[in-house]
C-alpha cells in the first residue's frame, strides 16, 4: 500500500472516515497547518463566502441609501408637482379663466 501524503486514493480514503484521525486537506501539497475534511472545507468556503456577501450587500446598502433617499425624494417632488397642477387646472376650468 502506498502512504504517499499527494496520492489521491489516499486523501480520499482519509476524507471518507470522519473519525480518522490523520486527516487530509484538499491541496496540491497534501497535509496542510489546517488539517479538514473535505465536507469540513466546503462548510468553511460556504461560511466564508456567505459572511462576505452579508458584509457586501452592506456596504453596498450603506453606500446607496443617499441615492435611493434622492430617488424617493424626487419622485414625491413629481407626484406633489402633478397634484397641484391638476388641482390648479380644476380650479381654472371652474373659474373659466
């Protein structure tokens, strides 16, 4: 049997049983400072890749909130804008002005 630390039947077997103790990192160099499994790296990569997307869609909302600010403000100045032109075009039509 071959107990090269690269071999990928190896890592394989090693990552197969949760309760072995010498535990293979995915990597070209093989055993690594952080030794996982390889269901144990996909949890770390979602967790890190999740905790980075929260951070983003943050910044990004801290970062927009003046323009959307902006946007709801100009849009209430429109509709205002139309409302008092309609009320003013009634009140002339019955002024017949």
């Amino acid at each position: 049997m071959n107990d090269d630390p690269n071999d990928e039947r190896l890592v394989s077997r090693l990552n197969d049983h949760p309760n072995d103790e010498r535990l293979v990192s995915p990597g070209p160099v093989g055993p690594t400072l952080f030794p996982l499994q390889k269901r144990e790296w996909d949890r770390v990569k979602t967790i890190v890749l999740v905790w980075n997307l929260a951070v983003f869609v943050f910044v990004l909302w801290l970062d927009l909130r003046p323009l959307i600010a902006g946007l709801v403000a100009a849009g209430l100045m429109l509709l205002l804008n139309v409302a008092i032109e309609a009320i003013l075009r009634r009140w002339a039509s019955r002024q017949n002005l």
